[in-house]
C-alpha cells in the first residue's frame, strides 16, 4: 500500500495548491477507511467526498493554468481528465451496487497523485510562482476554492490582463 499522506516531497510550494492536495490525500484515507468497514453507504460518501474534491482541485489548477496561459495547459489537463475518468467509473460501478474496486480506487489515485504532483504540478507551480515575480508589484489573487474567480490585480486592487502589459512576461 502507498503512503496515503501528504509530504514535504509532494509539494508544489504553492500554497493553496498545496492545501488542496492534502484535502485529497484526506479524502482518500477516508475512502480506504469506509473501505475497511462494513458499511456501503459510508463507501457511497467518501467517494462523493472524494470526486468533489478531485473535481474541484482540477478545476482550479486549470482555470490558474489558464489565467496565467500556461503552455502546457492541454498535456497537463489530459493528465487531469486521466484520473477523473477513473474516479467516474468507479462511482457508477458504486450506484449499480459494484463497491469491489475501491481498494484499486484507492491504490491507483495514490499513486497517480504522488507522481502527477511531483511532475505536472511542480511544473505548473514554479511557472505560476515565476508569472508572479516577473510581474512583480502585482497580486496573483485565486480563491481557493474553485468557485472563486481568478484575477489579476495591480497594487490598488485593479483587475487587470498579465499580457496587455509589457512588464517582461
Ligand atoms: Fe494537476
Ligand atoms: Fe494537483
């Protein structure tokens, strides 16, 4: 069985980034734990758990990514819809009364995260930290929760396009 814990190795020194990976991890420790015990609808509501969490995270990496137009947008999203994919099967296999792939579930998304992160998500992260510091005086601010905007604001908290300026993007 993988590590189901966030470590130091998995960082992206990204902050909110960083704090959404450990909400999966947790996710995930909570699946294997309904996993272990006896009852079916405690499956049902880690997965739910899980899924959202998943959903969300990948949503707002791509919506960064795209705010900061990032090049590798597309590879990096095809990874996301990979182990999104996964998670989907195994919640419709879940409502047809199929509960026999969680501990593969499980398995599988520990391992993809640990290796999407250190890679894809590193990638991404010393890109957005770099977009910062080229920009400078201004405040990358993302919500960090999916349904809040992303935007770029300068020093009096003005909405503004990183490539409308010519500040050395
Ligand atoms: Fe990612
Ligand atoms: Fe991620």
């Amino acid at each position: 069985m993988r590590c189901l814990k966030w470590s130091r190795s998995d960082a992206v020194w990204f902050t909110e980034i960083d704090d959404e990976h450990k909400e999966i991890f947790e996710a995930l420790g909570g699946l294997q734990k309904a996993v272990s015990g006896p009852d079916a609808p405690d499956i049902r509501k880690a997965v739910e758990h899980l899924a959202a969490s998943v959903a969300g995270h990948f949503a707002h990496e791509e919506r960064l990514m795209r705010a900061a137009r990032y090049p590798s947008l597309a590879w990096h999203k095809r990874q996301h819809q990979a182990a999104q994919k996964r998670v989907e099967l195994f919640a419709q296999r879940l409502e047809q009364g199929d509960g026999s792939g969680a501990a593969e579930l499980v398995e599988y998304l520990t391992g993809w995260l640990h290796g999407h992160t250190r890679v894809a998500d590193r990638m991404m992260g010393a890109f957005l930290r770099n977009r910062l510091r080229c920009i400078g005086k201004l405040t990358f601010r993302a919500g960090t929760k999916p349904a809040n905007a992303i935007d770029w604001v300068d020093t009096r908290g003005e909405n503004m396009d990183p490539l409308a300026t010519t500040t050395g993007l």
